[in-house]
C-alpha cells in the first residue's frame, strides 16, 4: 500500500507535470483557401525547448511536441471555403504565433480592383480570387451580351493582373467580365464602355453580291435571312456567300445593319442563226 505521504507527492507531480506542459493556447479561425498555415514556434527559455506543445484543428488533434521552429499545418484535406478553427497549445513563459494567417482569415470575398481598356488590350485586377477559376469577357453585339474571349484565374487571395487583346468597333464599345468560381458561384463586373476612333467597317458590293463581300478592314460579321436565322458569321476581311440562295439578307458589321442582295443571274440566250435557203424549190 502507498503511503499516503507518497501519494499526495505523486499527485503534485502530475499536477506540476501538466501545468508546465500546456499554460496557454492561441487561437484562429477562418476557410480554406488552398494554401498551409505556418505557425513560429520559439524556444522555451526555462526548460531550453520548443514552445508548442499540441495543434488541434477542428478539435482533432494533429501534432504532438512539434520540435522545429516553424510548423506547417497541412489543410490540403479540407475543401475550399469549409470553416477551419486552430488551436494551439503552448507552454508557459513563451507564445507561438501564426505566420501567414491571412491565407484562412481573407473573408473578404472576390471583387474586382480595377478595370481599364485602351486601344489594344483590356486590362484587369483583382482580389480574393479562390482556385481554379475562370474568367469570361463579355461585349454587347447585334443580340445583346455575347462571349468574346476567355482566359483562366490565377487563384492567389491577393492582387492578381490579367490582360486581353481588344478588337474595337468603330464608335461605342460595352465590355463586361465575370468571374465563374469552381463551387459555381459567378460574379460579374460593372459594364465599362470604350469609344474607337476607328473608321466605321463598308463593304464592297453594297447591293447586289455574287459569291464574296470584302471590307475595308477585318472585323466580325453576321448574315441573317429575313426570317432572322444566323447563316453566316466569323472574323475577317471577305465574306465567302456563294453557298446562300438568291434572295434578300440582313448584313451586321460591328453592330451596324445593312441590306444586300443575292439575285439569280441573268440567263442570256444565244440568238438563234438562221437557216440558210438552199435554193432548191
């Protein structure tokens, strides 16, 4: 049987065993965004080692007596945006703290920073962008908010810079980006408007057309039939419409309409040759 004298010392040291192993925590919370949490782990200067004692994430424990100054914490398990409370377990007389806490704690949300176009590109920044993003480029033509281009997100929490080659039309522009996240969720910008002092686009023929309409530059173009199907359309200087029927359509150059005419060529007949009198009655 124990002494009780015994006893009583061995439940001090228990007692003083885990005061000196766990005196303090620190906390944070936030989601994941795609990246590892680092925490500074200092020295303990009375007992000479490592401050951090435990980690516990979402109330389960991940490591135990880490024995290295800076401490990775490996979030890779977690989806993006799902909630992630840190715990971490320290001794008395020092205090860890967190390196990079802003790669959970940036709730801020997507936004964009800044859009600017000028006459060769459109140029973009943003932030609190999430993985695996993407962004469309949108331009009002003859049937309203058209995709024009594309180009994929760079996913970093601070500021990210995109650019896209413009092509004009003469007079108004209206631009508009959205930003497509891989959870589904879209965010779109404010619509922003650029004036071309670019020549308004003619064509040759103006009326009646054979089987090729050139421009006096390359730019997109739309034929209609007059029950409004799209028939043709593309980007370039000539029109291939030797394919259509004879009959009326609606040209769209850069938003602007304009009539031309198929019509069915003319049958020219050759004058019939007399017969020669043969003289004979």
């Amino acid at each position: 049987m124990v002494p009780f004298n015994r006893f009583i010392n061995i439940i001090f040291l228990i007692v003083l065993c885990s005061t000196i192993g766990y005196a303090g925590e620190i906390e944070l919370t936030g989601v994941y965004l795609g990246k590892n949490l680092f925490v500074r782990n200092p020295l303990d200067p009375g007992s000479n080692s490592y401050c951090v004692t435990n980690i516990y994430v979402n109330g389960k424990e991940l490591i135990n007596l880490p024995r290295t100054s800076a401490i990775q914490i490996d979030l890779s398990r977690f989806s993006l945006n799902e909630s992630i409370e840190i715990k971490v377990l320290h001794k008395d007389g020092c205090t860890p703290s967190f390196i990079n806490p802003a790669v959970i704690t940036n709730n801020r949300g997507f936004e964009f920073l800044f859009i600017q176009i000028d006459d060769n590109s459109i140029n973009w920044i943003t932030a609190g962008e999430t993985p695996e993003g993407y962004f469309e480029l949108e331009k009002i033509r003859w049937k309203g908010w058209q995709r024009i281009d594309s180009i994929s997100g760079k996913g970093q929490i601070d500021n990210n810079q995109y650019s896209l080659e413009a092509a004009h039309y003469a007079g108004d522009n209206e631009y508009r980006l959205i930003f497509h996240q891989k959870q589904g969720r879209i965010y779109e910008s404010e619509e922003v408007n650029f004036y071309s002092l670019l020549k308004p686009v003619t064509f040759f023929p103006v009326d009646k057309v054979v089987d090729l309409i050139s421009l006096s530059r390359p730019t997109d173009y739309e034929i209609y039939n007059e029950s409004g199907d799209l028939l043709i359309e593309g980007f370039g200087e000539y029109i291939d419409v030797d394919q259509l029927d004879y009959d009326e359509y609606t040209i769209i150059i850069e938003n602007q309409p304009g009539q031309i005419y198929k019509p069915k060529p003319e049958i020219i007949y050759k004058p019939r040759r007399k017969r020669k009198n043969s003289g004979n009655q």
